[in-house]
C-alpha cells in the first residue's frame, strides 16, 4: 500500500515573522547607508573644492605670488575715486584697464641699458563668479609710455596749475597757483592678445560651482527664514531636516579689526564650492550697493577653504635708483639748444629717434605721482560680480 505524502509549507504565521524580520533589517541597513551617502557626497564635495583651490593656488603662487606690480578691482574696474572707467572707442575695458596698468607703473621706464621704452608682457587674471567662478588669464605683449616737457615757439617750457590726485587746483601759502611744466604723453601700447578660459580644470564645473571671496574669510549660520526665504529658488518650508544656510564672513584679528582684503603681507581669497543644483543665491538689494559678502547665502552642502600667500616681490623700485626722491626720466621735446626758432611744440622728440638721444630726469609732480612706489593697489570696490587682478611678473614676461 503506497504511502500518503504531505505537502509542507510556511505557514501565514511564519511569513509575517520572515517578512517583519526582513523589514528590521531593511531599516537598519538604511540607517546606516543613508549616513554613509551623504558623508560620501559632502567628501565629494570637499574632494573637488580641494582640488580646485590647490589648483588656483599653485597658478597664484606661480605668478601672482611673484608679482612686480599688481593692481586689484572688486566688482567692476573703477578708477581711483570709485567711478566707472570709461574705454575710449577702438580698446576694450580690459585692454584699456591693463594699459593704464602700464602707465600708472612703468611711464618712461627704459629696458636695461638702453633708452628704448621697457617692453614685456603684462596680465590680467579674471575671476566670473556669475559664470560659476570661472577663471580667464589675458596676456599683452606691452610697449611703455614716455612723457615729454612741452615748450612754446621761442623755446620756452609751457606751465599749467597743478592739480591733485582728485584733480582740484593747488595753491601755494600766499594763494598763488602752483605751476608746474606742461607734459605732453605718449600712451602705452598693448598688443598680442591672448586668452585662456582654462585656468583652472573645465571638468570642474561639470558638477559644481564655485565661489571667490576677497580677504580671509569663514562661514557663519543663517537661520531667519525670512532673510532665506527671500533669495529666489530657496524655501525653507521644502527643506530637509539635515539643510542649513550659510554666509561669509570676514576673519577677524586680535584687536576685533577686520583682515585687509588684500594686502602684500596677506593675499588672500576665499573659494566656497558647492554643487550646480541653486544651493548659491544672494539677499535682494539696491542695484547700486556695494557687494557685500554677509548678503551671500549658500545651502548645504558646501565646503570652504582659503587661498592665502605674501607677494614676495612686490617692493621693487619704480625707476633706476631715484624713486625715493619721486624723479623718473622725462624725454624732452620742444626747442634744444641749437635748434632753430621755429621749432614748435608738435616737433616732439620721438622715442625712437630723440633727436638729443637723452633722458632727462625730472621731478615726477602730483598727478604722475599717483602710483610711483606703490608696487600694490585696490581699487575702491563696486557692485559686481568679478575680480580682476593685473600684474607683470619682475622679468616682465
């Protein structure tokens, strides 16, 4: 007699133990990779920014750290008092901006051993933090400038009133107008253009954006939803419980002063990164105020580091052995000995061919003065949303 077989199975009972069990597990292993994943993304996070600012670091101090010269601008180019400057027709800003550079620093400036105009390349390094923070190098071969004293037909130096550095007359203690020689100016020439969109890896940028700061600078927590909930593309009602807000904040020093942005003992940016998903927005204000650091707001999650470095060269002298005595070379034009009465001011002596072949040289008046041995300036800022440094290495190339 053949044996019945009973067919054996889990029971209801079992399977809800099975499946409890497996959901516990499900829970735990969940609760530990979620941590994990975001340590991973903010690692990833922190990768890229280090690699981006070592990346700017090491072009910094290759170039900007050994700078003969270098002029800074916040925002936008501005001239010494803080207006926008104003390109002639035929020069682009930045063209005209790395051309005044010349003249403000190297007019009548001579290459060694010669009195043929100094030449040699001059830079401009500039960073678009409205473009994710991406950096652009232009390079000018230059040819200086040279100023000439101006004389009337019988031979006689021409004089005008002196004026300041914000262009107001100078008068001596008795009120007489103080007269100074009429100079004629040859301007720079800039020529060769370059540009190079590459400076730091374009990979980069596939999957974060970055942010530059002038000085040295940390983060401080926001935490009024008002002020958040006013920047466009951010709202704290969808945010996660792990999300907060940040602003930069500059670093201060012992005595509670502010760090100098920038400063030849301390030559510092700041680089928050943070991914291309609008974690980045800034507080709404008026068009015409000042960028102000504290009004930029970054979502988690971001990372943050400095750039820091002391321009080593930057204390060079500005001609031959006089620039404490503020002299630099003038060439001469007008009437020189010898040369006949009808000789007239439009005859200037031209630098390739003088016709005396002589540098003369001429106590430099105030408003060629501006920036004689002032190897470091920062323009005023103004609202905007680049950073531009200009500079000539010592070598000029």
């Amino acid at each position: 007699m053949e044996k019945k077989r009973t067919k054996k199975g889990f029971t209801l009972i079992e399977l809800i133990i099975v499946m409890a069990v497996f959901s516990i597990l499900m829970i735990a292993v969940m609760s530990i990779i979620n941590p994990l994943s975001k340590i991973v993304k903010k690692a990833s996070l922190q990768q890229a920014n280090n690699a981006a600012v070592d990346n700017i670091k090491r072009y910094m101090e290759g170039s900007i750290r050994y700078a003969d010269c270098i002029e800074v601008y916040v925002g936008d180019f501005t001239d010494f008092n803080g207006n926008d400057i104003l390109t002639p027709a035929g020069l682009d800003k930045e063209t005209f901006v790395a051309r005044n550079f010349i003249e403000n620093h190297y007019m009548n400036r001579t290459n060694p051993g010669t009195e043929d105009p100094l030449t040699g390349k001059v830079r401009m390094l500039k960073i678009d933090n409205s473009d994710h923070g991406r950096i652009t190098e232009y390079e000018w071969d230059f040819k200086s400038g040279y100023t000439y004293v101006q004389f009337d037909s019988l031979g006689n130096r021409k004089k005008v009133q002196e004026n300041d550095l914000n262009g107001n007359p100078l008068y001596d203690g008795d009120g007489n107008a103080v007269m100074v020689d009429d100079y004629g100016i040859e301007n720079a020439v800039l020529s060769g253009k370059s540009v190079n969109n590459n400076v730091i890896n374009p990979v980069y940028f596939e999957d974060y954006s970055f942010y530059f700061q002038p000085g040295y600078n940390t983060t401080q927590v926001i935490d009024d939803e008002s002020v958040i909930n006013s920047i466009a593309g951010f709202n704290t009602a969808n945010d996660k419980a792990d999300t907060y807000y940040s602003s930069i904040v500059p670093v201060e020093m012992a005595s509670g002063a502010r760090v100098p942005n920038f400063s030849p003992e301390l030559f510092s940016l700041t680089v928050m990164t943070y991914k291309n998903d609008g974690a980045f927005g800034e507080i709404p204000d008026d068009a015409t105020t000042i960028e102000d650091e504290s009004q930029t707001i970054f979502r988690s999650p971001f990372a943050v580091s400095n750039v820091n470095m002391s321009l080593v060269n930057i204390n060079s002298s500005f001609s031959s052995n006089k620039a404490s005595d503020l002299y630099g070379p003038i060439r001469w034009s007008g009437k020189p000995a010898g040369y006949p009465d009808n000789f007239t001011p439009s005859d200037k002596v031209d630098v390739a061919a003088p016709k005396d072949g002589m540098w003369d040289y001429e106590e430099i008046n105030t408003r060629q003065a501006a920036l004689i041995n002032k190897r470091f300036y920062s323009y005023p800022e103004k609202d905007g949303d680049c950073i531009y440094f200009v500079y000539t290495l010592p070598d000029m190339e």
